[in-house]
C-alpha cells in the first residue's frame, strides 16, 4: 500500500470523522438557534410535496442497506441461512429501487430550489454546496451498484469495502482493501468522506435532531392584552386577563 493510500484509507476517515463530530459539538453550542432546515415550505408547497417524501424514503432505506452492508459481517448473515446470492440479490434491488427514489426527490428538490425565485433567494453557498456533493455521493452510489452488480459480473464489497469500513472503528485502520476496490466505489467512499466533513456546517444537521421536546413540554397559552377581548361576552366563572 503507497502512500496515496495510507493518506486516502487510513487517515482521511479520522480527519472526517473529528470534522463531523467536533463540528457538531461547536455548532450546537455557538449556533443552537441556526440548527434548523430552515424551512421553504411557505414559499411554494407542491413540488415540497412530491420530492421531500420521494428523497427522504429512498435515502432511509439506502442509510438502512448502507448499515446492513458495512457494519454487518458477511459471516453473520451466513449464519442465520442468508445466502450469498439471496443477500446479494436483495441488496441490488432495493439498493437500486432506492437510489433512483432519492435522485428522483432530490432532482425535484434542487429544481424547486433553482425554479422557485423566493425559495432560490433564501438559498445559501453552504447550501449549494450541500446540494452537490449530496448529489455527488448518491449518484455515485448508485453507479458503483449499476455498473459493479448489474452491468458488470458483481462485486462483493463485504469482503474489502466493509472489513476496511469496521477497521476505523476498530482503531485498527486497514486501507489494504480498499486499495483494490473498483473506482467507483473509491469515489463515492471518498465523496461520502468529504459530505460528512461539512454536514455540520450545512441544515443537514437537522438529521441529527428528534423533537423529543415536544413531548413533555407545557401548552402554549395565548392571551390578548386587548381590552375587547371578543365580540361576545366572557362565560361565567372566566375572567379575560389583565383583569382584576
């Protein structure tokens, strides 16, 4: 393994890695107010409709294989009677059922947000950039699944892309297997690498976040501080507020 790799495999996962989580960290402490997707929702609501539940089903599903694939030993689902072929056979039709749902919505969405002139104003450099190398990463993606399992003989990543993904988490990075994998797959590891270098920095942040607060908090109680509260009387036993 040169050098090339040793810098590609072994330490650019660790740079992304302390990117993604220390930038977390310093946004949510310097930036709480701005973790948000801010919301375009107001501005136009028909394409949202159609390219929002298109993109984020086929992404979950994809995040879902991408977990099964990487972090799951082959010799585990071996185990439970998963064949190779029955594994290899769901994973290129959901994978790429999946894929194409998520370059659908996210086609739809960059055109809203290129198309729709309030929706492009409030858009951001952060998230132009966002936009492209998501677009770059999923794309890629499915390349590597087209050209590597349905145009091409197959390739069974289990036995290089995922030992190399667990090593990094082992803290015994071994870059050997990915040195030998096919460019495309190389390509969309090294662009998912440089995506999760600025997911902190970008409304991708969102993804992180679960409104479990709205859970237990308290109801909002509105009051006027207009002295005609309404047209009709107050009922019996309520008195507006503000007053004795």
């Amino acid at each position: 393994m040169n050098a090339l790799d040793v810098t590609l495999w072994v330490v650019a996962p660790y740079v992304a890695l302390t990117i993604f989580v220390l930038g977390h960290v310093w946004r949510y402490r310097y930036d709480k107010f701005g973790w948000t997707t801010r919301s375009s929702q107001m501005y136009e609501s028909r394409l949202l409709r159609i390219g929002s539940p298109l993109f984020h089903f086929g992404i979950l599903v994809v995040a879902l294989g991408h977990v099964g694939g990487l972090v799951i030993p082959k010799s585990w689902t071996e185990a439970v009677g998963v064949s190779e072929h029955a594994y290899h056979l769901t994973a290129v039709v959901f994978g790429t059922v999946a894929g194409i749902c998520t370059v659908g919505g996210l086609a739809i969405l960059v055109y809203r947000r290129r198309t729709v002139g309030p929706v492009f104003t409030a858009t951001t450099r952060n998230d132009k950039l966002m936009y492209a190398l998501l677009a770059l990463t999923i794309v890629l993606g499915l390349a590597a699944t087209v050209v590597a399992n349905i145009v091409g003989g197959g390739y069974d990543y289990r036995t290089t892309i995922s030992p190399w993904f667990r090593s990094v988490f082992y803290l015994q990075p071994d870059g050997e297997p990915m040195a030998g994998a096919p460019i495309l797959f190389k390509l969309h590891a090294l662009s998912a690498l440089v995506l999760f270098s600025v997911w902190p920095f970008t409304r991708l942040v969102h993804m992180l976040t679960a409104p479990v607060g709205y859970l237990t908090r308290p109801y909002i109680v509105y009051r006027s501080r207009d002295d005609q509260a309404g047209s009709r009387p107050p009922r019996r036993g309520w008195e507006p507020a503000g007053r004795p």
